[in-house]
C-alpha cells in the first residue's frame, strides 16, 4: 500500500482487461517469497520485499477445470523501474483505492482481488516463518514435528 491505494495490474484475460495482484507462478527451485518479489518486479516494474503473509486462499473458476492457490504478502516498496517492459499480457500497473478497487468489481480476474485487499485492512498478517522452503530432495530435512502421509 502507498498512500493509501494499493498497486494492482491490468492485464489480458480471455474474458477481457482484468484487474489482479501481481502474480504467477513459481520457477524451478524458487521460493514462495521470491517468486512473489520476483513476480511484483515482472509484472509491475516495482521492487518488492515480502514482510508478511496476508493469507492463503483456494479458488475454483467457474468455468474449466483449474483451481487457484493464492499466497497474498504485504511489504516493502523498493525502487520503480519506469523503463522497464512488462511481462506479456500485463498492460500496466495500476494504483488504485480500496474504493476504487471496490467500484471496479467486475474487471476483477477473480474474488480474490477484494478478499486480499480486505484482509489486509483488517490487519490480518503472518509471519514469512510459516513458509519454509527445502531447495532439494536430497536436502535434509529438521527431526521431528508433524509427519503428512
């Protein structure tokens, strides 16, 4: 968030211009917490550094068979890089109110565009320590705790 308006992307969808957080996918051996900087950087042209989990969210679309897994974040703004080219598909970054981003609903590329904004509102944060991330397979991995069958 700077003052008071949050930064969001207007990109080509199949269904249109739609309004999303910066967002994609991760690469190969690549943490949640950067892909998410990395992510930002691509498709906004801002550097950013996670300082929080603002939540977790699964969404089905309506129409086809893909379900969403969103991490939100909230952080530190670096330095813009005006000069820099977009990820395709992404037309600009846009920064926008929590009203504004309210009003615009239906260019919205999912719910999860107001849910995140709402959730950071209400203060809702996490610390980046409940994400741990292993880079290998063959990486050992800490004694104890929980086992997932």
């Amino acid at each position: 968030m700077r003052d008071g308006r949050f930064l969001l992307v207007e990109e080509e969808t199949d269904d249109g211009l739609k309004l999303n957080q910066p967002a994609g996918h991760l690469d190969e051996g690549e943490s949640l917490i950067d892909a998410c900087s990395r992510e930002t950087l691509e498709e906004s042209a801002w550097h950013f550094t996670p300082t929080a989990l603002t939540g977790i969210y699964q969404w089905r679309r309506p129409v086809g068979d893909i379900t969403y897994l969103r991490f939100a974040f909230c952080g530190d703004l670096g330095a813009h890089e005006a000069e820099r080219i977009l990820d395709a598909g992404i037309l600009r970054a846009i920064w926008l109110t929590p009203a504004e981003i309210e009003a615009a609903r239906p260019r919205h590329r999912s719910p999860l565009v107001m849910q995140c904004v709402a959730d950071f509102l209400a203060g809702r944060r996490f610390p980046l320590d409940l994400l741990r991330h292993y880079g290998g397979a063959a990486e050992q991995l800490p004694l104890g705790g929980v086992v997932n069958v």
